[in-house]
C-alpha cells in the first residue's frame, strides 16, 4: 500500500511551529482553468489566515507558471523546490505532473493537484502525488454508462495525443469492454494541430458510419474543433457529441465567446456532481468581496469546478500541515544525500534540497477528512479522491442544463437521489432515464448514432455464384454485359431494405467462378479483410463464421437431413408379421395368456365340470379356452361371479392388444414400401458407404468432426449429380446418402421421387446476412427482417421462389414402429391385479366353507379325536380335497339343508332318533348302495332320501316350502343329461 501512517514525533524536544509556511503553486497562467483557479488559491489562503487554524503560523503562496508545458514547468517546480515550499499544490495538467512527480519523490514535497485527471498518475511510482479530484477511470465509466443507456455501438474517441488524452481514451475503451461489445474508434489530435488538418480529419469521420463522438481534449484545442465541426455542419441531426470535464468546466458560462457557445449546442458531457451549500454559497459570496472590481475575472472563474477543487486542496493542505505540526514536525530541508564520485557533473536539480519530514507532511494529509465545497473530502489508498458521481449535462444556449446523475452505484438516474422529492421517485422509479436532451440540430430524438453515409462510397456486396439451386441465389449476364442477380435471397434482402429509416446505396459483387460453388466460409472471411461490406445469400449462420462476422436474424430456418433412395417393395416380408411387437412384448403377452388360463381353471375347477377330467383334458381345456379368447369364441361356460369378472378384463385387454397389432402391422407393411436403405446419421455415420455433399458447404467440416472418414466424403454441385449418385449407390461408384440442408433438399424432392428424407433434422441454423462486426446495419436488418416475419411478407417471397410441394415427403422413422411393453404395462397390470384379487378371494372363501364342513364333521363324530399337529395335516389334507372335489347343485342343497337340520336336532332331542318316526323304507335309503364311476347312483339315492323325509314331515315346516327354485332347475337339468343314464338300486 501507497499509505503508511507515521505520525511520530521526530525530535525529542518540542518545536516552535515557523511564524510562515510557503506553499507553492503551479498553473498555467493564460488558461482557462488558470485564470480561474489562481483567485480560488488566494482566497483560500486569506481564509485560512484569517482562520485559527494554523495559529499564530501564516500561509505564503508561492506561484508559478507552467503554461502547459513540460519543461517549463519543470523549470518553474525547480524554482518553488529552492524556495523551500512544503507543498506544491498542482501541477494543472497531467503532462507537467508527470515530470514534477519525479521531481516530488526525490526532494520528498508533496504535489496536491486539483485538475491532472490522468489515471496513471495514480501508479506507485508517483508516490508523492495527491489527487484532489476525480480520476478520468472514474469518469470514463460515467460516459461508458450514457453510451450504454443509449445504446450506441459504435463510438469514435477524439483525444489530444499526450498522457492527458491516451490514457484517458484507454480508461474509455476498458469501461466499454467491460459492459459488453463495443467498436470504438481512436483518433488522435496532435497539441500542435492546425485548423487545416482538423477540418482535414472532420471530414473524413463524417464519411464514416459512427455518429457519436467522444471528445477528451483541453478547451483551447475543444474551441477550434467545435468551431470546424459546425462548419462542416457535423453539428446538425444525427450527431451526437459527449466532452469530459475538461470542457464542461469551461462551459457553464460562454458569454463571453458566443461563437464558442454557439457551437457546442446540443453537446452533452459530464460534471463533477457538486450539490449546493452554505459553504459553496459564502464562497461566491467572499470571492465577489474579494475579487469583484478586477475585470479580469468574472462569473465564468467564480464557477469554475476545477477552481471549487483548487479551493479545497489548499484547505486539504492547511489541514495536513495542522496534523503535521502537532506531530511535531518541522519545516526544515536539507541538503540531498552524497553522490558517488562517479556518477557524472553537478546539475541545478541533484542540488535541490530534501524535505525532512515530507513523509510525515504526506501522511498527515492522507490521513484526514473534511467537508468541502464540492462536498466530501477524502482520498483513497491510492492517493485519488473518493467519491464517483457525475451530473449529465447539456449545453443548451449559454450555458449547461443538468439532464441527468450517474454513480457506479445507480447508473444513470433523471435527478441525484439527494434531490429527488417524493413525486420525482414516483415517477421515475420504474424507469432510469436521463431528462429530455436537446441534441445538436435542436431535435430531441435519440440519434441511432449510425448512419450510412450520403458522401461515402456504395456498399460492396459479396453474391455466392453457385451452379445449383439458382431459386435461392441466381447472377446471370444479359446482352448488355451486365450482371443481374435475383432469387429468394436476393428477393428478401431488397425488401429488407426498404424497410430501413435511411437509405444504403450499394451494388452486388459475384464470387465465384461459376463453375462450381464457391466456399462459403471463404466468402464470409472477405468481410473480415475489408473486401466485402456484406455478404447477401444463402448462408448459414455457424459459431466459425459469427466469430468473425455479424449475422442478422435468421430469414429461414434450416437444418441437415440426410436424403436416401428408397427401399425397392420387392424385399422379404415373411417375419414381418412379428415385427408389430418387440421380443419382449411378445414373451410378456404369452405368459399372461398363460396367467389367465391358470386363473381361470383355478377358479372355475371345482364347479365348472368342462374344466374336470383328467389332468391331460384339464391343461388342453385350458389352454383352448384361454388361446380362443383372441377371436372371442371360446364355448365353454364359465360359472363363477369370479371366472366371469377375469375373463371380461381379459377380453378388453386382448380387444387392444389385437387392434393394436393389426394397426401397426398394416402400418409397417405400407411403410415397407418407402424404407430408406439409411434410417438416420447415426447409421449413416456408422456404415462405410460413400457420403454426398454440396461443394463448398459447412456439411464437409460438420461430418469431419463426426470422425467421418474424409475419403468417405464425395463433393457434389448440381441437382442432376444429386440424381446420379444417389441412382449408382454405393456399389456403383455413387453414394449411399447425401447431407444437406432442409431448404435444398425440399426443393430436390419436389422433382425427384425415388428418394426420401431418413430419420429426423438433426441441427438447428438457419440463414442470415453477413455484415462487419459490430455493424449498425446487422441490428437494422435484424429488424427489418422481423417485420417482414410479422407481416407476412417473408412467407410469401418464400412460397414465390421455393416449391415445398414433394412427391417424396416422407420422414420415416424406424426407431418408432414395434410396439414394446411400455405401451401396454397399464393394461397388464390391471388384468395382473384383478387376477390376483380374483384368486385371493376365492381362496378365501374355500378355507372359510371348508372350515364350516370340517367343524361339522367333527361334530357328527366322524372324525376321531386327533394332536395339534395330525389336526392341522388332515386339516390342510381335507382342505386340498375338498377344493379338488366337484361341487353339483345337489351338493349345495344338502349341504344347506344339513345345516339347517343340524340346528334344529341340536335344539329338539326328541327328533334325533329316527326310528320312531322313518319307515323302514326310508331306513333302508339311508343305508350307502354302491358308487357307480361317475357318482349318479348317490346323487339319485341323495335326493330320493331328500324326498322321503319331506314326505313323512321329519323336517321342519318351513322345509316343506323352501327348496331353491335356482337349485332344483339344475337338478332337473342333471337328471335330464345324458350322463344322468344309472339307476339306483334298492339296498337288501
């Protein structure tokens, strides 16, 4: 850091403080900012003298003139230097302060300067040098901001060529930079420029394009070049003209000079932002008393910023010395350190003597903070002052109009947000921009800050004379030698044009020997080496061109596609009846067939006699009935709430399943007819047959960053190569594809049906005019082109020139015929689940009848008394038979009336015996005859006996009246049947 604190007391015993204290100063006497800053100086001095600052020490001033020149005010800080002055307060320009800095380190005096604004002054090797002003990288970045505001592009800097100016001007191109990309043009005015070779220079800018100006110039050489710049009426509509402060300074008060202020009308430029105060006024105010019978200063010295900050740099000075002296520094110099004997001869400057205690003088003067007239006063590590606001002003008749504030922190505002009242904040809150400017010419438009210009030479436009597709870009010479160009392209462009607010004079160039078409990254590489001012064609936007080239908005969308022949229909269909499905959609439908028998015969086994028999009769039942389904024509019957609720799920299932194949085979069998022998880029890319492209396309360096081969690679010019190559094939010397852009190949189908478009569009570009970087004229047509977009007129130029109406325009996509298992997982798992709840239910339901039967059992005594475990084994072992025993309508009604007679003799002992009150015949019915195989003879037996006790009323009453009428029709239909043929014998 620049900034050491030393505040120690050099000497042992106390100092006496000097009854005077020089200080010098170094101006340039006949200057502007010198006239007014010399009475600001003796001001402050009287004022601080008159103050107790100090006590009973006294300021002396001591001035010198520079006038502007290095080595004169070398010469003039030499003498301050023997004068012994502890402080030098300027120098007033940046170039003497260079060489007096040098001057400073080594006698250790501090220069304290009000108006050297150069930002390299701030650098360590000017250790001595205090900057009570702002630095030009600060205000640079307040006109970096109005730039962007506005939205100007293109800026051209006129800067006078010495510190002051090239490292102002470089500050401005870094701020620029940084906002975001700019083109900023740099010319230089030489300190000894004639009026001649500034009428010179005018006049070639006013040939050039910008229009917006940045002038960092001292006023003197600002007066001549304003004064020129209306003359060749470049201070007119259109123009925009931005000064630093180092004309704002001046400008406040041109009364005095009207031809002056007569020429800066409508410039706009920057000030230090200084708010009004008590101090400020009762400076004016003492300045009158003192200096208001001297004719030569007036008004326009009063008001001077520069004179505002000369005001408080002494007074920064006062303060350092006041820290200094408590400190107990002493104003003593000495002579400079011994010199070796060989370091050459004496000079007037290796004698100069040495500030002891400058050190502790710059340090008490860094180390502070007060409040003056332009407001804070405080510097920075490095030396600079702190603070970073600007007011923006207009030079409206004789003086400047605050149209605007800016500081890093709120960009531009319309007023400072010291000044804003409740109402301003209202209304410009949701917008930050500047109050209305009264630009040159008197208009109070924005200038677009770019225009073509009337006296400049046409604008040179580069036209691709290609051999193929002449209906997007055609040249051809008539009998008059003169060559005409039209197309699409061409068509869109000149419409463009007459949507411009100004017109462009310009002529078409071809490139191309028409041979074959040129290359269009050469073509775009001419505008980057000045060739070319355009480029007008069909060319397509890529990263490799917009990094050296502007691009307006795209005027047609496009993309590469891959064109092949088309599949001859004689090809080999007899699998193709499985190609609906994928494999494993097709191994998941036949195991849920499979699923679904099984549910089925689970379900129906026990009650439903066409899933009876044999185990072999069992599995090809199943299997027929399940299988059938897919035609809806099973004949068996399927009996169960249950059966039936699986089987109608099933059959919506197999309803999409079937509908769904037919579909996609029907589509695949028509879609076979048109297959292109390549069905994408990616099995283009890796197969070995020959690639097509169109000669001088980005299509050769696109494959070849797809790792294609470049022997794979065949360059092709004309429509009737495309045919020919595309006919031969790989094998026959042609090619296997060809990749192109969408607009071509469009146009290439509408005539030529044996070939197609294979899989999708595989990147997105489009096509657009090509203009210099940083071209005013790129964003104009950008939106020119919008508006033809919006309005219609860009799609009907398109459909007049290009015929979209293929006979071929077809887009296959294999990649997307078989349907898989993902398509259909919804319906497998609804038919998955209601199988499985189906099953659970019925499972339920058999354990709970079973447990019923079993319980009764044991109650009739027929099972013996058994362990836990023999329980549980014949348990599950009656169980398994039970659910694998047929169950017949005759089973059902004598189960249920077992029930009910079990109750009743539980709760009546006098009915348990039956001898009392049964025959003998229905004794003997009770008795068990032989079982013939298929059980009739017990089912007879059963329901005779039934019938027996009803008639001798053994049963309850309401037996008499309660059979189920569904129950005895299946009897009845049992009996009928013609397996229904034993008959019952009598028992002996």
């Amino acid at each position: 850091m620049r900034r050491q604190t030393m505040f120690t007391h050099l000497q042992q015993m106390p100092v006496s403080p000097p009854a005077t204290i020089r200080i010098g100063a170094l101006l340039a006497y006949n200057s502007t900012i010198g006239k007014a800053v010399r009475p600001a100086l003796e001001l402050a001095v009287r004022d601080i003298n008159n103050s107790s600052l100090l006590g009973d020490s006294q300021l002396v001033l001591h001035l010198g003139n520079s006038n502007c020149s290095a080595f004169q005010g070398a010469a003039t800080a030499s003498n301050l230097l023997k004068d012994e002055v502890v402080a030098i307060l300027g120098p007033q320009t940046s170039v003497v302060s260079h060489f007096v800095s040098h001057m400073a380190t080594v006698t250790q005096v501090p220069l304290v300067s009000f108006s050297a604004t150069d930002p390299s002054l701030s650098e360590e090797q000017y250790f001595y040098f205090v900057r009570v002003t702002h630095s030009d990288d600060v205000q640079m970045q307040a006109i970096a901001g109005i730039i962007q505001h506005y939205g100007w592009r293109e800026v051209t800097a006129l800067y006078i060529d010495d510190d002051f100016g090239n490292n102002g001007i470089n500050s401005l191109l870094d701020a620029l930079q940084s906002m975001g990309p700019n083109t900023v043009r740099k010319s230089n005015l030489s300190p000894t420029i004639t009026s001649e070779e500034i009428s010179t220079l005018l006049t070639k800018l006013s040939e050039m394009e910008s229009r917006v100006f940045v002038v960092h110039v001292e006023p003197k050489l600002g007066r001549e070049l304003f004064i020129m710049a209306q003359r060749l009426q470049m201070m007119s509509q259109g123009y925009v003209w931005i000064v630093t402060e180092a004309m704002t300074s001046v400008m406040n008060d041109l009364s005095t000079d009207p031809k002056f202020s007569q020429a800066l009308q409508g410039v706009i430029g920057t000030r230090s932002h200084i708010p009004g105060s008590s101090l400020l006024q009762d400076y004016k105010d003492r300045w009158v008393e003192l200096h208001g019978n001297d004719s030569s200063v007036g008004p326009a010295q009063m008001n001077n910023v520069y004179a505002w900050y000369a005001y408080d740099a002494m007074w920064t000075v006062a303060n350092g010395i006041r820290i200094f002296l408590d400190a107990g520094g002493a104003t003593t110099f000495v002579d400079p350190p011994a010199r070796p004997s060989d370091a050459g001869g004496e000079s007037e400057l290796a004698s100069l003597k040495v500030f002891r205690d400058g050190k502790l003088l710059l340090d008490s003067i860094l180390d502070q903070q007060f409040t003056g007239l332009t407001g804070p006063v405080q510097l920075d590590e490095r030396n600079d002052l702190m603070g970073s606001s600007f007011d923006v002003v207009n030079m409206v008749g004789e003086g400047l109009r605050v149209v605007g504030y800016w500081s890093n922190a709120t960009g531009c505002l319309p007023f400072a947000p010291a000044l804003n009242t409740t109402s301003m904040l209202n209304e410009n809150s949701s917008q930050s921009q500047l109050q209305t400017v009264i630009w040159p010419g008197g208009g109070v438009d924005v200038p677009k800050g770019w225009v073509v210009p009337k006296i400049g030479r046409p604008l040179v436009i580069g036209v691709p004379n290609r051999v193929g597709y002449k209906e997007f870009v055609e040249s051809s010479v008539d009998s008059n030698n003169r060559t005409a160009f039209r197309g699409f392209c061409i068509d869109v462009f000149q419409q463009a044009l007459s949507n411009l607010p100004y017109a462009v004079s310009y002529y078409f160039t071809s490139f191309g020997d028409g041979n074959s078409t040129p290359s269009y990254d050469a073509l775009v590489d001419e505008i980057a080496e000045k060739k070319f001012d355009a480029v007008v064609g069909d060319v397509t936007i890529t990263t490799k061109r917009s990094m050296s080239v502007d691009f307006t908005q795209p005027f047609t969308t496009s993309g590469l596609v891959v064109v092949v022949p088309v599949k001859q229909s004689n090809a080999n269909y007899a699998w193709a009846f499985l190609r609906p499905f994928t494999p494993l959609m097709w191994l998941t439908t036949g195991a849920f067939f499979f699923f679904t028998g099984l549910v089925v015969w689970f379900l129906e086994h026990k009650k439903n006699r066409d899933f009876r028999g044999r185990p072999k009769k069992q599995v090809v039942t199943t299997l027929w009935f399940v299988f059938m389904t897919l035609f809806f024509s099973q004949n068996e019957r399927v009996n169960s709430t249950l059966g039936r609720a699986v089987l109608v799920i099933w059959l919506f299932v197999v309803l999409i399943i079937i509908s769904s194949y037919t579909a996609s085979l029907t589509s695949f069998l028509t879609v076979q007819q048109l297959l292109p022998t390549i069905q994408g880029i990616s099995s283009l890319v890796s197969s070995n047959v020959p690639i097509g492209y169109q000669t001088g396309s980005f299509v050769r360096d696109y494959l070849l960053q797809l790792n294609v081969a470049p022997d794979r690679l065949v360059a092709l010019n004309t429509l009737d190569e495309y045919t020919a190559a595309l006919t031969k094939g790989a094998g026959r010397g042609g090619v296997g594809a060809i990749v192109d852009e969408l607009p071509y190949v469009q146009s290439f189908l509408s005539t030529e049906c044996a070939f197609t478009i294979a899989g999708q569009e595989f990147t997105k570009s489009g096509w657009g005019f090509a203009f210099p970087k940083g071209s005013q004229l790129a964003i104009d047509f950008s939106t020119a082109i919008l508006k033809l977009a919006e309005n219609g007129e860009l799609q009907r130029i398109h459909d007049l020139w290009v015929n979209t109406n293929t006979c071929s325009n077809r887009n296959v996509q294999t990649d997307s015929m078989e349907l898989g298992v993902n398509t259909f997982w919804g319906l497998f798992l609804i038919t998955g689940l209601a199988s499985l709840f189906c099953c659970l239910v019925y499972w339920t339901r058999m354990i709970i009848r079973h447990r019923r039967v079993f319980r009764e059992r044991k109650l009739d005594g027929s099972e013996r008394q058994m362990s836990r475990l023999e329980a549980s084994k014949s348990f599950m072992k009656s169980l398994v038979t039970f659910i694998e025993e047929e169950e017949t309508p005759t089973k059902r009604i004598r189960s249920s009336q077992r029930r009910k007679k079990s109750k009743e003799w539980l709760s009546s002992p006098e009915q348990i015996s039956p001898s009392s009150s049964m025959p003998n015949d229905s004794k003997r019915v009770s008795r068990s005859p032989e079982r013939s195989n298929d059980g009739s003879v017990s089912k007879k037996l059963e329901i005779q006996s039934t019938m027996v006790v009803s008639e001798n009323g053994t049963m309850p009453p309401e037996h008499n009246e309660s059979p189920a009428t569904d129950a005895t029709r299946d009897i009845r239909e049992e009996q009928d049947s013609p397996n229904y043929h034993q008959t019952v014998s009598q028992p002996t």
